[in-house]
C-alpha cells in the first residue's frame, strides 16, 4: 500500500463509511496494530489475486458491451495486457459524462451485465471458435471439414451462387439471417434488413423468412391494435404502477429490458402487487413476492376472455376510455361499414357474453380450459379493473404457441378496457419496444430489404421436403404485386449469418432431411455450432470485440455503448460486412458488372476494406453519430468525446410511457382508423385469406381458439399426456453460450417435473429422462419440484443437439419435439407440444467438451 | 499451471507457524457482506462475475448462490442464500493451516491465502463450516474468495458485489451493517439484517462476517 490514508480515504468514501466512523475506525486500527505486537504478521503473507493475473489497476481499461439477442444490451468492461483481455468487470459509474465511481442513479442506472456477458471471455477464446474459411469433407452434420484459404472459400461461394440462380431463379437461396452477432449499428445480422439480406437481395437471389421466433404472435397482434410495434414502456415506468400482472414474464431469466428486474423492486417497496400467470413458480414470482396462478400452457387468452367477462358483467369496464380511442370494444364502437364487411360483423363485447355463439366466456368457462378456478380468475380481473395504474404485461412465451396471436389480442382488449394504456404505472405491452435509437449506420436505401418470396421461417424444411407439392397459404407466402406473388420458393442453398436456426427453428428431424437436399449451405458465424456442423462452407467472422461498432438497448434503455477494437481479430477471422463486400466485388467481377456490385454494396469503401476496414467503419459510425444521433436527437457530445467516455446515457424529459401522447393528446393511433382496433380493420376486410401472409382464417376481434394439441386435447393426450414448454434458459441467450463450461456449471439442461408426475413415474431430482413423441427424442436430467403445474413440463430452448446413432439427442434439445406448423399470424409453436417420459438409463451428454458437470443442485436445490 | 514449489520458504513457514499460538487478528474494521436473500433474483450473475474475475475453470466457485424452496403445489416459495467466504472474526480455516499461509488483514479483516505458501492439503477445506475454501486441482492449491483485495486497495468494491444486478449485494463494516447505520441498497425498507438463516452452520462457530435480510421462511427463531 503506497499511502495508507490515500486507502483509507478511497475505501470510506466507496464504503459509504461517514467521516466520523472514518476518523473512529482509523484510531481504533492503530491501537489494534500496535496492541496486536503477538499477532501473526501480516507481512508475511501476502494478499494478491491469483497470479499470474495482473489487477485491474496494472491493465488497460476499454468500454464496450454485451452483443446478443436477449432483451436487453449491458456494458462490458474489458480489462486488458497487450492483445489479450484478461478480465471482464461491467459499468460502475465511472464512464459515463458526469460520471464517478458508484453512480447509480434512478434516471441514468448502471448497466450492469447478466451472468452471460460476464462470461464472454468464454466465447471470445472458446475451442469451438471458428479462427479459418473451411471446406466440408465429409457428408452434411459429419462434421468433417478442411481449412483453406479466404480466396478459396470466397471463390467457391461466389460460383455456386452464380450457378443457383442461373438454374433455379431468384427465389432459390434462403436468407436464414439472425441475432448471433447482431444488433450493432454498423455490423448488422438481422433476419429482415441486416448485411446479409442486402447483398442476397443486390445479387438478385433471396427468398426471406419473415416471422421472428421469439415474438411473430405480440408484433403481429401489436400491429393490428396500435399500428405499431412501439407499445412499450420504458423500464424506470415499472416503478409507479400499483399492480403489476406478468403474464408468461419471467425477466428474471431473461433480464429482458436493461434493468428491469430493479425498478421492478423499487416497485415493490412501493407497495406495487404482483401477480404471475404461469406453469411455473418462477424466480421473478418468488423474487416480487407474488401471487401465483398457475395455468394450464396455450390456453392463455381463454382465462382473459373470463377477465373480460367479470369486468363486463360487472360493469367495470372504463366505459369513457372505451368510447374515446378504442374501435370494435362493443356495438357503440363499431364502425358503420363493419355490417357490410366479410369478416367484421361481431363486435368483442358481443362475443365474450355470447351473444352469437351461444356461450358466454363466464370465469366458469374459463376455469374448464385454463384449470385457473374461476373464483381466481374474478379475483384478478376484480384486482385489474380496479387498481390504476395497473400494469399488465402480455410477454412473448405464451404466444409462441399455435394461435399465439389471440392471447396477445385478448391482453390488449383487457389494457384497453380498463383504460391503462397511456398512462404512468400502466402498460400496453405486446412487444414492449420503448425508446427509440437509431439504428442504422450501415447503408441502409433502396437495396436494403429486396426479396423474391418470402416465407413463414419455420416453414421452409417442409417447402424443401415437399416441394413442389405446397401450396402457397401453407409456406406462408407474402403477397407481391408482380408475377412472383404466390409463386412458392424453390429453395436450393441456405445461408446463416450468426444463425444457429437449424437448431433453434421447430422440428429438427425435418429441418435436417431437407438440408440434404440442397445444393449449397453457406455459414458466417463466430463460434462453429449445430448448425454450421451442416454447412459446406464455414466462413470465420470476429467477435464485436474485435471490431468497431456501436451498441444499442435491445428494446428497453436510453443509451448508447461505444464498441471499439478491444482486440485484434482472432485467427483469420473477418467482420461480416468485409465478407459481404468482398463477395460482391467477386460476384461482380464473374458477372460482367465489374467492381458495381460492391462498390454499390458498400458505399463508404474501396475493395481494400478487405486489408483494411477501419478508417471506412469509423467513416460510417462517425457519420452516424453526427448526422442521426446529434441532428435528430439533440445530443451534443461530439464524436470524439463519445468515443471518450464508451458511453451516453440520455436524459429523457418525462418518462416514457407507450401511447401517452395519443392518450393525453389525441394524436391518432397509427392504425387505419386511428383509434385501438378491437376491432381490427386490416382483418375485417379480408375474404381470400389464401391470397395473405396468413394463409388462414382470422378473426378479426380476440377470441379463445382451440390449439392443435394441448392437455384438454381429448385423444392425443393418451399417447403424450405431458404438455411440453420450452422457456429460455438463463445461463444461454438461446443457443450462444452453450459451450461455455462454467455457465454450464451454474443451470443443467434439465426437464422441471412435478412432484407428483414424478412419483407416479418413479423419477427423483437427477435421474436421466426420456422425452418423446411421434417428432423426436431427447435425455435430459430431471428437476423435481413442487414449483410446477401438474401434467406440464419444462425444457429450456437452446441446447446444442448432440445426437445418437439412433437419433436420440443427448443434449436434450426440445426442438426435437416441436412441430413447424405456425398459426396464421405466424407465431411459432414452441410451447404447444404434448410428449410423454420416462426414466432412462440412456446417458445425458450436457456439452461437447464434456468436462463439466453442473452443480446447480450440489449447491442446495432440494434443502 | 502449476507452480514452483520452493521447498525452503515453506519449511521456514512452517517453523515459524509452529512457534506462534493463534489468537485471532482484532481488524481496525472488520468489512464483511450483506445480502438480501428475498429481492435476489438468483442470476448468478455475482458468482459468473467472480469466476471470471478469479480466472476460475470449471470446478471451484467462491461464491455460491444456494436455491431454497418449500411448500406444497401451489402454495410455494423460494428464495436465495448468497455466500462466499465470510472473512469470520474467529476463522476456522485459518488455525489448521500447516504452512501458516492463511491470514487476517488487520486493515480489514480480509481472510486470505497466501497462495506461494499453499501445499493444498485442504485441511482448511474441510475446517470451514461454509464451504468457502476450495480444491482447485489444476494449481494443486487451495483457493478462496479473498474479497477482491486488489479492489479493496484500489478503493472498489469486490466484482460480485458490483455485478450484483439488483443491488443486493454489499459489502461494509459489519458492525455498521448489524446496527442499521450502513447506507446500502441490499437492505430495503423495514428490512432487519439477521446473522444466520436456515440451514446455516451456527455462527457461534467462527462469527462469519456476513448478514442477511432472511425470508419470511427462511430464518432462525432468536438469533438475531
Ligand atoms: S468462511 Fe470458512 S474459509 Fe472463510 S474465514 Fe470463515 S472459516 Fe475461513
Ligand atoms: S469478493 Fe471477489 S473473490 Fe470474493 S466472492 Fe466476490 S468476486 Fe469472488
Ligand atoms: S447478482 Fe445479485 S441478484 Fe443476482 S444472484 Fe447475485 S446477489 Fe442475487
């Protein structure tokens, strides 16, 4: 210790220890130190981290932040020697303007990294990076691949693909684009207009995959209510409502929204109520001291529908909100051209008392789907239509479920009716996207989101398997208004880019027949995963940490992360958008356009970006900050000082509350008719449901409809009596993470089993499992527990499958079991899936490397 | 890696260890944890931030966040017990050291290891009612959390506790913890520090360092 008072001083203040307790404890050491003569000294051993790791003190210090698809979008902190980044810490106030060590105030909060960014070094310098280009060797999946060089690799892709559209037209590559390396403004993977997109869709050969996995059903449902899928709120807004409904939420997991789960706990000691609908006692039910109500999964929108008709019955609706913003809530909200309309006659309030149908949707109706008693179901609805601001907040899970959408439409009918939309302590949220960033310094214009067909994205194993036997409602097809329009896609590559879909889409068994019968799979990744074990090219792409770019909230937060070159790029690694660009110069070059395609490509930049990108990103990135981020939101940071600091936490003037200026200041809602469509007029007005995006029949207002399968299913529950959910798990944003040994010691991937389901099958806390049904099999470990619904099982989604030689996945990837049939929105079915189980003594293989086993229950589950 | 071992400095240790009779080091102040074991959502987020910190490969983890539930479907509960190495007062590991490379910081009453001492005998691992000390076989060398001491010197707090995604892990003098009169966001409200909680070795034993805000289940009737 150098200066003994500078320590003392440094550690009272960052201790909070007042001056005087400062002064007092001083003295009281110094009489202890030279009382303690008989001690043993301390100068004899020595305190230190454990070497040869050097403090952070001795490092260099370099901001930067978390990159995946999660939710939310922390800081990391790297700490670093030479090129190596030693330790990761995360934001402790320090960085930001104004900033000091320990800030943490309620209006700029730190942004403190999950379990997951703390782990990226894990990623970053994991075995399974992919460092060089690699040619496959052996069959699809072997996993059998040589290394060659950039230019062959390049060169092989460019043919091929020139070959593929020669032969087979403009719809014949997949752009199978998505979060893995995402949500940069610069360095773009995105399912719709990311840098893969515009270059398929430049080259003139790209059919897309439209519905999102995580969320297709609120985006969808959100859009036909609001008109928008900006519906949220911002996080900091949680801490004013009075009651907080999380239906299907468990941001405890998730750590959806920057810090939710914190304001949610100034919340409660506000005196918020919480209340969880769920299969599961989650950790958020148990963290916010909640009520639990446990229900029956994919049978959500029914016990709204009961909600809906206690508040009706009773009159509790708030009736001057109702006649002021919303369309379709009850016949004097109806639009005079609805009578006429093919699919627009009956109004909501009509439908939940029955008036047509001939049943009422009585909490009692309710109870009999959902398994919530209905005296519960009155209990909420009561609680909601009475206490204001009251939030309800519809997340994603129980809409990844067949007719997902209904659940999403049936909660919005619910905000609605009880007039919490617009207001503080209240919420609209379906989607839940709040502020808004700007997203884009890479080109974004005309090119940005060209495609020939687009598809359903879980549909395109079954379009390869059958083709050309599909119809176009069943694939999905988006309308187009030229001869492409209904034409379904003959798909003959793929191409991933930070898209481990193959794993993560439904129906494995189908997704990997279909893949034998392409011509050309193309992955762009990080780390080599399931997926890319399928390819014919692996093209090694760097970690964010090993480019320049800038990081945005995910969909909550007001912020912006600078995210310089930590590192050199490891290997031979490239960025992806050097990729694109120097493909296109090659494409371009074999086609007779010359140098166009990537100069067009890649507007900033001569084909040297491939040698040296870095003045042209920080062209980009710079332009970006000044002519979006200075000029439209008024910050006044410059560049240079941004890049400073790492990051900017804006100050907003008033909390932001989704629709409050639609509310308060009678701006129109951005739907047709301007007001919340109820009564949905894009729906109404449909006949030829063949001939849209969804294939089939909608309605137009929320109603309850029976999913495919699902525990009240009379007949398929003999064969598969358990009900299957696949939540995300914590220790994995989806599938990344996965081969990280110490995140896997924290979670097993495990099936969570009741208590009694597991007596009956003889099944304790451990024990190997079985799961199956007529779609596929999977081991896992067992988690017994009181804290599950009866007759549900849970199995996280993620795993990276780890198959048999009798197919059988030893990971324990529950896509094996999924099925790939949409609901007409296009919300994919992960949670409708009944399967049975049985104890196994089938080995569970919990990672490639199979070093490590969790000790998640060693450390006290069952106490 | 596995280090050096230099056999005389160790025998010169162990000597002088034989010669001193442990009486425990009187810190000036004694820091030590608080955590609250209700508003813990049990991320881990503390233990991932501590493993990377520490360099740790699967296998040791010092900070350990112990899952608690009971009940019967549907009227459960849980909650969370977040412990590390409680830096007792009257520390069980310390005394069966041979080498004498366990010590108390008299600054502040850090218990750590001196890892070129360590012959990873683990007899400190079996001492510790808390499990704190642990076996990590790649180095053949006991290691514990040690608080962070090269954040501590810094003038920060230990990287679990600035990890902690809902600010309810702290540290601070125990004493100002225990009375209430410590500022700090792990303790709500009406909330009242306890020093043991269920299932919890009894502090009598070594006076571990550490409070928390306990469940309404999970406390220890009169032993405040
Ligand atoms: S918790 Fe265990 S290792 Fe830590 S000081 Fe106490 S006895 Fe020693
Ligand atoms: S104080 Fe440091 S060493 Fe101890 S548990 Fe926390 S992070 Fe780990
Ligand atoms: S980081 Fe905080 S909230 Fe998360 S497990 Fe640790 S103590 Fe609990």
């Amino acid at each position: 210790m150098s200066d003994d008072n500078d320590f003392n001083k440094l550690i009272a203040s960052s201790l909070n220890m007042g001056r005087r307790t400062f002064l007092k404890s001083s003295a009281a050491g110094a009489a202890a130190l030279t009382a303690g003569g008989g001690l043993l000294k301390t100068d004899k051993a020595e305190a230190q981290t454990y070497e040869p790791y050097p403090t952070d003190n001795q490092m260099e210090t370099v901001v930067t932040s978390c990159a995946h698809n999660c939710g939310s979008r922390h800081m990391l902190v790297a700490h670093k020697k030479n090129d190596v980044i030693v330790r990761l810490s995360s934001d402790d106030g320090r960085y930001q303007r104004d900033g000091c060590y320990g800030k943490d105030t309620d209006e700029e909060p730190q942004l403190r990294a999950c379990l997951r960014g703390r782990a990226y070094r894990e990623r970053i310098y994991c075995p399974e990076r992919l460092l060089y280009p690699m040619l496959r060797v052996g069959k699809r999946g072997e996993g059998k691949f040589k290394r060659v060089s950039w230019d062959e690799a390049l060169d092989f892709v460019a043919k091929k693909l020139i070959d593929i559209k020669e032969k087979y037209g403009s719809q014949a590559i997949l752009d199978q684009s998505y979060a893995g390396s995402s949500y940069g403004v610069l360095h773009k993977s995105d399912q719709i207009d990311g840098l893969q997109g515009r270059f398929l869709g430049m080259f003139a050969c790209r059919t897309s995959s439209w519905s999102v996995p995580s969320y297709q059903a609120t985006t969808t449902s959100s859009k036909w209510t609001f008109g928008t899928i900006e519906d949220g709120n911002e996080d900091d807004t949680f801490a004013h409502s009075k009651l907080m409904i999380m239906w299907g939420w468990n941001p405890a997991y998730t750590f959806h929204g920057g810090n939710t789960v914190y304001y949610m706990r100034k919340a409660k000691q506000n005196g918020c109520k919480f209340v969880v609908i769920d299969p599961l006692y989650t950790d958020t039910a148990a963290t916010y001291d909640a009520w639990w109500i446990p229900i029956k999964p994919n049978t959500d929108a029914a016990m709204l529908a009961g909600m809906a008709h206690y508040i009706f019955d009773n009159n509790l609706q708030d009736q001057a909100f109702i006649d002021k913003f919303v369309q379709g809530m009850d016949a004097g909200t109806m639009p005079d051209w609805a009578t006429d309309s093919p699919n627009g006659k009956e109004n909501f309030k009509d439908y939940i008392l029955g008036k047509n149908d001939g049943q009422p949707k009585t909490p009692e109706w309710a109870e009999k789907i959902c398994g919530v008693k209905a005296a519960d179901i009155k209990k909420l609805a009561d609680m909601y239509a009475t206490t204001k601001p009251a939030a309800l907040k519809a997340c994603w899970g129980p809409g990844r479920t067949d007719y997902g959408e209904q659940y999403n439409r049936m909660a919005a009918a619910l905000q609605a009716m009880t007039g919490n939309i617009g207001m503080l302590g209240g919420s609209a949220e379906g989607v839940g996207k709040a502020w808004h960033a700007e997203g884009a310094a890479y080109p974004y214009d005309q090119y940005s989101n060209i495609w020939f067909s687009s598809i359903k994205s879980d549909r395109w194993a079954y379009i390869v398997n059958n083709y050309p036997n599909v119809a176009r409602e069943e694939a999905g097809l988006w309308p187009r208004q030229d001869n492409l329009d209904g034409v379904v896609p003959n798909i003959r590559g793929i191409f991933w880019q930070g898209s481990n879909w193959l794993n993560q889409l439904t129906n494995i068994n189908a997704e990997m027949d279909a893949i034998q019968k392409l011509d050309l799979v193309v992955c762009l990744d990080q780390t080599i995963t399931t997926s890319g074990l399928f390819a014919d090219v692996l093209l090694p792409i760097c970690t964010h940490f090993e480019r320049h770019d800038v990081a945005l909230p995910w969909y909550k937060g007001h912020y912006y992360i600078h995210r310089p070159k930590v590192i050199e790029p490891l290997g031979e690694s490239k960025t992806d958008f050097q990729v694109f660009t120097e493909l296109a110069y090659r494409v371009g070059n074999m086609t007779g356009m010359g140098d166009k395609f990537g100069e067009v490509y890649n507007t900033k930049a001569t084909r040297d970006y491939w040698n040296n990108p870095d003045p042209v990103d920080e062209d980009y990135l710079r332009t970006w900050w000044e002519d979006r981020v200075m000029q439209h939101q008024h910050v006044e940071m410059p560049w240079v000082e941004f890049k400073k600091h790492g990051v900017y936490k804006m100050k907003l003037d008033r909390p932001h509350v989704g629709f409050q200026d639609q509310i308060e200041k009678g701006i129109p809602f951005q739907t047709p008719s301007g007001k919340i469509e109820i009564l949905c007029d894009e729906l109404a007005r449909i006949s030829d449901w063949k001939k849209t995006k969804y294939g089939y029949h909608i309605p137009s207002i929320p109603k309850w409809i029976e999913p495919f399968e699902s525990l009240n299913h009379p007949t398929k529950t003999k064969k598969h009596p358990y009900h299957l959910i696949t939540p995300h798990p914590r220790h994995r944003t989806h599938s990344i993470f996965n081969n990280s040994a110490i995140l896997r010691e924290t979670y097993d991937q495990e099936i969570t089993i009741n208590t009694s389901d597991a007596k009956k099958l003889g099944i304790t806390t451990g024990d190997k499992v079985e799961v199956w049904n007529d779609r596929g099999r999977l081991v896992v470990p067992a988690y017994v527990t009181q804290r599950c619904m009866p007759g549900v099982v849970s199995i996280p989604e993620g795993a990276w499958i780890d198959l048999d030689k009798n197919g059988i996945d030893r990971a324990g990837n529950p896509n094996m079991l999924t099925a790939d049939t949409p609901s007409p929105a296009g919300s994919f079915a992960y949670n409708t899936i009944l399967v049975n189980l049985r104890k196994t003594d089938l080995q569970h293989r919990a990672g490639w490397d199979e070093t490590s086993v969790s000790r998640s229950h060693v450390f006290g589950r069952d106490i | 890696m596995s280090k050096e071992i230099d056999k005389a400095k160790i025998k010169a240790a162990v000597k002088r260890r034989k010669r001193e009779t442990y009486k425990p080091v009187v810190p000036a102040t004694q820091l030590g944890f608080i955590h609250h074991n209700v508003d813990c959502i049990g991320c881990r987020a503390c233990e991932i931030a501590c493993k990377d910190k520490n360099g740790l490969a699967p296998g040791p983890r010092f900070r350990r966040v112990s899952y608690i539930e009971g009940g019967v479907y549907p009227d459960v509960y849980a909650y969370k017990v977040n412990m590390s190495c409680n830096h007792c007062a009257q520390p069980a590991c310390l005394p069966t050291c041979p080498t004498g490379a366990i010590f108390k910081r008299a600054s502040d009453g850090i218990v750590d290891i001196d890892s070129t001492l360590c012959i990873g005998c683990r007899r400190c691992e079996a001492a510790c009612p808390y499990g704190a000390p642990q076996f990590d076989p790649g180095d053949n060398l006991i290691k514990k959390c040690n608080m962070c001491v090269d954040e501590i010197d810094a003038g920060r707090k230990p990287y679990c506790v600035m990890a902690c995604m809902m600010r309810v892990l702290d540290i601070g003098p125990i004493d100002e913890i225990s009375d209430g009169s410590f500022q700090t966001t792990a303790i709500g409200p009406g909330d009242m520090p306890v020093k043991q909680v269920k299932n919890m070795a009894d502090p009598e034993l070594t006076k571990p360092s550490i409070r928390f805000i306990a469940h309404s289940k999970g406390g220890v009737q009169s032993k405040q």
